[in-house]
C-alpha cells in the first residue's frame, strides 16, 4: 500500500499546484454597443480578477485589466456616450492594463 502513496501524494500536489478555478462574477451587455464580462481566477489562493469586452454575440473576448481585489471585487460598468464606457473600481490592490490600443 505504501507503493502508492508517494505517486497519489505527488499528483495531490501537482493538483493544488497547476489547479485554477474560474468563476463569472459579473456580466453588462450593450454597454456602448459592446458586452463585457468580469470574472475572477484562483490559481491556489492568489485571485485575480478580470475584466473582458467582446462584441455582441461572439464568443472571443479581449482582457482590457487584471486586479488583484480590494474589498469590492466587481467594477461598474457605465455607458458615457455611444463611444465612451467608463469603468469603475473601489480599490484594488494592484492592476495590469493592456499596453496596447483596443478597437472594433
């Protein structure tokens, strides 16, 4: 029995190592003509939450930021004008944005 041990200890921990768990918190469609998608990954205990834009009625999403959350985790998500969405965020204590330019 000790045989198996060791190989079901290491893809245990391989498991909790490489698992990510994905969960939509949030989704605002027609914001501006565009639909957007918040969601949150936790690859073991390190979230992170997401914020997608994707034209309406496709399935391929653009990531514009990543945050890792404050208190509040989801953004508002506001239409300006036909060209302009704000997005709002609480707190967050650290944030990636894309570096290049976004278009339709």
């Amino acid at each position: 029995m000790g045989f198996l041990y060791l190989p079901l200890a290491l893809l245990r921990g391989l498991v909790i190592a490489t698992a990510c768990f994905t969960e939509v918190l949030a989704e605002a469609r027609g914001v501006s003509g565009f639909d957007f998608e918040v969601n949150e990954t936790d690859c073991w205990h390190s979230p992170a939450v997401s914020v997608y834009v994707l034209k309406p009625g496709r399935s391929k999403k653009t990531r514009l930021f990543q945050y890792h959350r404050g208190t509040n985790p989801v953004p508002i998500i506001t239409s300006i004008d036909e060209r302009t969405v704000q997005i709002s965020l609480a707190n967050a204590s650290s944030i990636s944005c894309r570096s290049d330019k976004w278009g339709h």
